[in-house]
C-alpha cells in the first residue's frame, strides 16, 4: 500500500516537474499554464472561506468572539480581492490598480490593501485570543 502511495506521489511529482519545465512565458500563448490554473483554482476556496467567515460571525451575534470573526471577515474580503486582482494580472496582464491609479500610487495602493488584510486579520485573531482567555 505505501508502495503505490509512493509510486502515486513520485509520478506527480515528476508530471508537475516537466509541465513546469516546457514553456514558462506567461502569456505567449492563449492556453493556460499550470501556474494560472493552481492560481484559479484557490478562488472558489477563497469564496467558501469568506461565506463561512461571515456566517460564523453572524451566528456569534458580536460579542468579543462575534466581533474578532467579523474582522477576521472583512480581512478575507480583502485578501480575496488581492488575490482576484493578481489573477487577473496574471492571465491578462493587466494590473487594475497601476492602470487606475498609476504606477507610484497603484504600488502603494496594494501596499495599503496587503497592510489591511494583515491588520484586520491579526485584530480579529487577537480579539478571539483575549476572548477564549476568560
């Protein structure tokens, strides 16, 4: 059994190894690569994750745990849109942000939205934490 385990993982592996090996120009082709397909298939995990969070939050009607998911919540929502936003550079390349805002404010408009999803997340976690030490 672990033989076939191995032999299963091994074969992966080396599939995983030679597709990244062929062509890695990212948009010399209408086909997508290996990376763009990995990219979006985190999108509908993304999408549970953030109907999950909020649902979570709802039924903890606030309160310190209600209140720490509801960031937790919002820290997705942003993270989902970072996450779209370099799917959409990626497979298109075009970059939302740089072509909005510019290149000097785009940058530090993604900045801004990594800096937010780091924060709300850390307050939301540190919220649950104060609130389970009761």
């Amino acid at each position: 059994m672990k033989k076939q385990y191995f032999l299963l993982i091994l074969s992966l592996f080396l599939i995983s190894d030679s597709l990244f090996a062929q062509d890695h120009s990212d948009h010399s082709n209408s086909l997508l690569g290996a990376e763009q397909i990995f990219g979006l298939l985190e999108m509908p995990f993304l999408a549970i994750a953030l109907v999950f969070s909020f649902l979570t939050a709802t039924k903890l009607k606030g309160g310190k745990f209600g209140s720490g998911m509801t960031l937790l919540a919002w820290g997705f929502v942003v993270m989902a849109l970072g996450h779209l936003h370099m799917q959409i550079a990626h497979i298109f390349n075009y970059n939302i942000f740089k072509n909005i805002f510019g290149n000097t404010m785009g940058n530090y408009i993604w900045f801004i939205a990594l800096i937010l999803t780091w924060g709300l997340s850390a307050l939301g976690f540190y919220k649950i934490y104060k609130a389970s030490k009761i």
